[in-house]
C-alpha cells in the first residue's frame, strides 16, 4: 500500500486473516469484527513496533465509523459535554461530540492567547512529540461549560498515557474529574502504569474502539504480536 492508502476504508469482516504474521500492516478489529488496516511504525530498537492510527489523515468514513464507535462506547456514562486533547484528539473529539447530539465541545490547547492563565495549565508531552516545554492550557473562558459537568476526556490514540494524564491533570487542576477517557485505539498496553500512577480510578474509565499490540520481528523478518491487546 501507498502510505496515503492508509486509514482510508472500514474492511467487511473476515476480509484479512488475524493472528498472522505481518508486513507492511496490522489488521484492526472493531467491535462489530470489521477490519481497518493500520501501517506498521517501527520503534527505535529495531526489532518492535506499533500500529499507527492518525486520524486527521483517515477518510471521512473511517472518521465516521471510529466516532460511531467511541460514541457508543461512552453514552452509558451520561456524558454532557467532551473536551478535545490537542491535536488529533480534536478531530474526533468534534465528531464524538455530534454522534452524542452535543451542540459543541471544548478544545484544550497549546498555543497560549493571551488571556489565558499560567495556573490553567500543566506541561505537556506525547510518544509523538515530545517536547519538554510544550504546555496544554484550558481556555478560562470555557470552564462554565465543563464545572459540574459529566465530562469525557477523549484523544485519538492512548499510547504511553502521557498526554492523558496531561489532560487530566489539568482538569483536576480546574475541579473537574472526568466520567470516562475515551480514544480510537488503544496502542498496547503501556498507558496502563501511567494512569495507575496518575489515581486509581482512571484505568477503569478508559474506553477504545480498537485496541493494537507491540509488535516484534521474527526470524524471517516479519512482525509477529508480541503483547495481545485487552479489550
């Protein structure tokens, strides 16, 4: 495949075997067993690797269809209002929120407008950026919507957990606890100890639409699953 190929069409079930030996891509399952094909990223060992999922890339179709199945994920929870994790968390974090019949979401951020407030706001960092002076601010403004609310975090990707914890430090710096932390897959299993660290409640308040193993290459230079993912 193209790498522009990716992240473009919701396969019928049973379209790619699972529990192979892979290549180029991993096949994805989602909760009604339709496929999705992710491109392999391969970790700076050498020998491991992740499925990678970025979804301001994805066709509106598989946009729709990973919203469709966060949304359904987090209804039970009562949610009133979404707040978005920047920056692909926004994408489906607008479109979670309009699955649920919100009007609107709130946005975090990382550029700082001038009227935002320093103590609004706590470091930030990702897998995919780690950027030591990067900082996630709460624009004050939007705090009426989100106090007293049933709130859901929710991000593209959970990966190592950083930037979730990121985000819920800050709402926890505003008095917000969210309700549920949601996100389109769940890549391996690492977030799990950050988010223990982070309070005890939040793991059993993740939701994901796929989750995706650490992979590892094999003898005849395949990838092969090397932690199964829980779903």
């Amino acid at each position: 495949m193209a790498p522009h190929d990716f992240w473009q069409e919701i396969h019928p079930p049973g379209t790619f075997p699972e529990d192979r030996e892979f290549t180029t891509f991993y096949v994805a399952t989602l909760e009604d067993d339709r496929q999705l094909r992710l491109p392999i990223r391969v970790l700076a060992d050498g020998d491991h690797a992740l499925a990678s999922l970025i979804v301001n890339q994805a066709s509106f179709a598989v946009l729709d269809a990973l919203a469709d199945g966060l949304a359904e994920k987090i209804r039970p929870m009562g949610v009133d209002v979404i707040a978005g994790l920047p920056t692909l968390g926004l994408t489906l974090a607008a479109a979670v929120a309009q699955k649920l019949g919100h009007g609107r979401y709130v946005p975090l951020g990382t550029s700082r407008k001038f009227w935002y407030r320093d103590e609004l706001s706590v470091p930030l960092s990702s897998i995919t950026t780690p950027t030591q002076d990067k900082r996630l601010y709460i624009d004050p403004r939007m705090l009426p919507l989100l106090i007293g609310r049933r709130v859901a975090l929710i991000d593209d990707v959970i990966s190592s957990g950083a930037s979730i914890v990121s985000g819920l430090d800050l709402l926890t710096t505003c008095g917000i606890e969210p309700v549920v932390i949601g996100a389109a897959m769940l890549q391996s299993e690492r977030w799990r100890d950050s988010l223990a660290a982070a309070g005890p409640q939040w793991i059993a308040r993740i939701r994901g639409v796929v989750a995706t193993p650490v992979l590892e290459r094999n003898a005849e230079g395949r990838w092969q699953v090397s932690v199964r993912p829980k779903t």
